[in-house]
C-alpha cells in the first residue's frame, strides 16, 4: 500500500548537517504518523523524530532525548515527503536511517507504531 524511499545520507564531519529526504506513494500519506528511526552496528534499532498527520491538535513533532534541539523532522503533504534537517553532528549519530509510515490514530514513538518500512539511508560522522 505505502512504498518510502530515503535518501541524502552521506559523509560529514562532526559539527556538520545533513538533510535526509523520504519520498513515499500513497494516497493517503497526509493521515499517517511518519517517524525515523536508526541503527548503529551491533546495536537496536532506536527511535529519532516523528510528525503528526494533518488536523492533529496539540503537539505535532515527537524527538528523542539525544536529538532534541539539534534535529528537525517536517512533512510536506503536497510532495508526499518528509525530511530530516541534522545539525551539529556527532559521530554518535553514525547509523543507517529508515523512514517509516503508521497508522491513522496510531501511535508515534516505537518501531511497532509503524506499518511501512524504507530500505534506509546511511549517515556518517566523522571525528
């Protein structure tokens, strides 16, 4: 039903950006919770960022603790994309990155919130 496409991973030296993209198909791809998630080597997979669908009330952005102020996610409904701005990169933050697609009135912050999987973008940091 939902197919996700990542993308703009790369390279970077600590203390540099990146912004990761994520094309998905759908027709209903407003109504959907969208979220990213990483994976370092030898470690579980982590949750990063979510956004809300459209006509949410309240708090429409959800991060974890070790991205807040340094990470923005964004959706753009009339693309079908959402986007991952990181700054002020750290070589913690070297994983690969995965978009993914929930469900309407779903939850937001845990990997089995999600229903739709991209194949994951990787990101690495430099010291």
């Amino acid at each position: 039903q939902v197919q996700l496409v990542e993308s703009g991973g790369g390279l970077v030296q600590a203390g540099g950006s990146l912004t990761l993209s994520c094309a998905a198909s759908g027709r209903t791809f407003s109504i959907y919770p969208m979220g990213w998630f990483r994976q370092a080597p030898g470690k579980e997979r982590e949750f990063v960022a979510a956004v809300a669908p459209i006509s949410t009330i309240g708090r429409t952005t959800n991060y974890a603790d070790s991205v807040k102020g340094r990470f923005t996610i964004s959706r753009d409904n009339g693309k079908n994309t959402v986007y991952l701005q990181m700054n002020s990169l750290k070589p913690e933050d070297t994983a690969v990155y995965y978009c993914a697609a929930g469900r309407q009135f779903g939850g937001w912050s845990r990997s089995t919130d999600y229903n739709y999987w991209g194949q994951g973008t990787q990101v690495t940091v430099s010291s």
